[in-house]
C-alpha cells in the first residue's frame, strides 16, 4: 500500500508539474537555427582563375572568394591612364604656349605703343615746324614784293616747306603703319582665346578620360569577389577555371554572428506570446547545454501562406487543421557555434 501511495504521489506531483508547466509556457520540438543566407554572384563574365574559399571555411571581411580574369581589364586601364597622361603633356604643352606668346604680345605691344607715341610726337613736332616755314614764306613772299629781300630768300623758304611737308607726310606714314603693327599685335593677342579653348577642350577630355579610369578600377575591383561581412562559406557552386556570367551565382554564405530561431508555433498559443519573453533553447547538437533567448518578433501570416503549393479546397470537403505562425526567437550569447538548420526545442516562458 505505501508502494502504490507513493507511485501515486509521485504521479500527482510530475501531473502537477505538467499542467503548471502547460499553463506557464509555450513548448515547440519542432525549430530551427536560422541566418540570413547571402548569395554572392558575379557583376563581370569571365574565367575563374582561382578559388581561394572552400566550403565551411570562415572568412573575415573583404577576403577574396573567387578571383575572375582581370587582364584584359589591367591592360585597358594602362592605355586609359596611358591615354591621361598625354593629355597631361599636351596641356602642358599648350599652357607654355599659352604663356609665350602673352610674352611676346605684350613685348610687342609695349614696343609698338612706344614707336606710336614716339611718331605722334614727332608728327607734332613737325607739324609745328611746317607752320613756322609757311609763315616764313609769306614773310619772304611779301619782303620780296617790296624789294627788301631777293628771289633766293623766297627760294629758301619755299625749298624749306616742302621739306618739312614730306617729313609730314612720311610721320602721317609712319603714324599708319605704327598703328597697324599694334593693331597686329592685338590680333595676336586673340590667339590666346584660341589657346584657352584647345585647353577646355581637354580638360574636358580630362573629366571624360577619368570617368572611364574609374569605371575601369571598379571592373577590376568587381573581379576579385570578396565577402562583404565576417562570414561562413555554406556551399560554392563553381570550381576554378570555370567560365561565369554576369550575374551567375559564386556561393552562399552567411553571418555566424547573425543567428536566431524559427519556431513555427500553433496559432492557438500565439496568443500567450509577446515580444520580450524568455525562453530556454536546446539544441539538438547540445543536448547537454541550455540556451538562453528572447522572443523577438511575431509574425502576422501563417507559414501556409508562404508555401510553395497553395492547398485549395475546390471538392468542398474541409479538414481543420491548427496553423502555425513564424516566431522569431533570439540567442543570448551561445557559448557554442550554432549552424543554420539545426534542430531546436524551445520553451517560452509567458508568464512575464
């Protein structure tokens, strides 16, 4: 009698645990570890000319996983670079020209204004001494109507206007001339405009010719496939020496940081759960070790929405059957490494 007393205690009390238990938390055998799963695929066509990742392995940031053939790709970046540097020159070139011959316009224009003012100043002068003879002449003209001078005295004075006219009219000519050699220098000067604009131009060949190097580095830079974040290699899908296309998946990987659960739980408890509870994780993998999480967020549409073969009901017949809902379950620093695809069970505790 005491022994079946005390196999009906026992029983009452693991009775008394199961209904606290079934009252105090939402159970679910059936989850997963999870992650984000990155495909990495290729920008540019191309040979796989080496494969430095292989499956499982763990890459920090910025690791190369497949490097595609960049030859072609460096060559063409040395003409285009090749290409900027002749410009460089040939700006260089037309710059010094530029400059020579602001030089040689101002030289010549400084020395062409002075030769202007010199002959101006000269057909002044002139002109004032052509006055003074033809007043002399009438001087003499009118001394020699009353006798008072000879013929030669008019002789002179006419013989020295003349003179002193030509000396005019050749500073007139000099005055003209003056003029036109500064004229010329002046047009001469327009070529700098002509310089200034073939400069332009290849700046502007310049801009051009640097948009095309850059692009050029990013081709080369998108040859070498690297990972964007400290990440795992799950699976490739070539193998070195093998020929992609653009867009053509390289691998999968993911974050070993960045792991939760996937609980499907029965939309019949949904309602008992909130985000912020606690819940106590066992791995399959780690039976002997207890997880720590934290209910993160709790989906708004069932996982039969999401399958791949909708289940209509076209006959009229219908059998209910409980729906599920994605709970998202984070882990609070596992002391192991969690794979995605484990096996889990998850206890969430809904009393809080």
């Amino acid at each position: 009698n005491l022994i079946v007393a005390a196999v009906a205690l026992i029983a009452l009390v693991f009775g008394a645990m199961e209904v606290h238990q079934r009252l105090t938390h939402v159970y679910e055998y059936d989850a997963r570890v999870t992650s984000d799963m990155i495909t990495v695929s290729s920008r540019v066509a191309g040979w796989i000319t080496e494969l430095p990742a292989t499956e499982g392995q763990t890459m920090a940031k910025g690791e190369v996983i497949a490097q595609i053939d960049n030859r072609l790709a460096q060559l063409r970046l040395q003409a285009l670079e090749a290409d900027r540097a002749r410009l460089a020159a040939e700006r260089d070139r037309l710059m010094a020209q530029r400059q020579m011959t602001e030089d040689m316009v101002a030289a010549k224009s400084q020395t062409r204004g002075s030769a202007l003012d010199a002959t101006s100043a000269n057909r002044a002068s002139l002109r004032a001494e052509v006055g003074l003879a033809r007043r002399e002449l009438e001087r003499a003209s009118a001394l020699f109507q009353r006798r008072v001078v000879s013929s030669s005295a008019v002789d002179r004075a006419r013989s020295n206007l003349q003179r002193l006219e030509g000396e005019l009219q050749r500073a007139e000519a000099q005055i003209g001339e003056a003029r036109g050699n500064l004229n010329e220098a002046k047009v001469e000067n327009a070529q700098l405009g002509v310089i200034d604009g073939e400069i332009a131009m290849l700046d502007a060949q310049a801009i051009s010719l640097e948009t095309q190097i850059a692009q050029q580095r990013i081709d080369i830079e998108d040859r070498a496939i690297r990972t964007p974040i400290d990440v795992v290699v799950n699976r490739l899908f070539v193998e070195a020496g093998e020929y992609v296309s653009e867009g053509q998946r390289i691998a999968l990987i993911h974050d070993p940081n960045h792991l939760w659960i996937e609980a499907n739980i029965k939309e019949t408890s949904v309602r008992q759960l909130k985000p912020g509870q606690p819940v106590a994780i066992t791995v399959d993998a780690y039976p002997d070790h207890t997880f720590k999480g934290t209910v993160e967020r709790i989906g708004h549409s069932t996982t039969a929405n999401f399958a791949l073969l909708p289940t209509p009901n076209p006959s009229g017949n219908f059998t209910k059957i409980t729906q599920r809902i994605p709970v998202r379950v984070t882990i609070d620093d596992p002391p192991v490494q969690l794979s995605p695809g484990m096996m889990v069970e998850v206890n969430i505790d809904v009393r809080e």
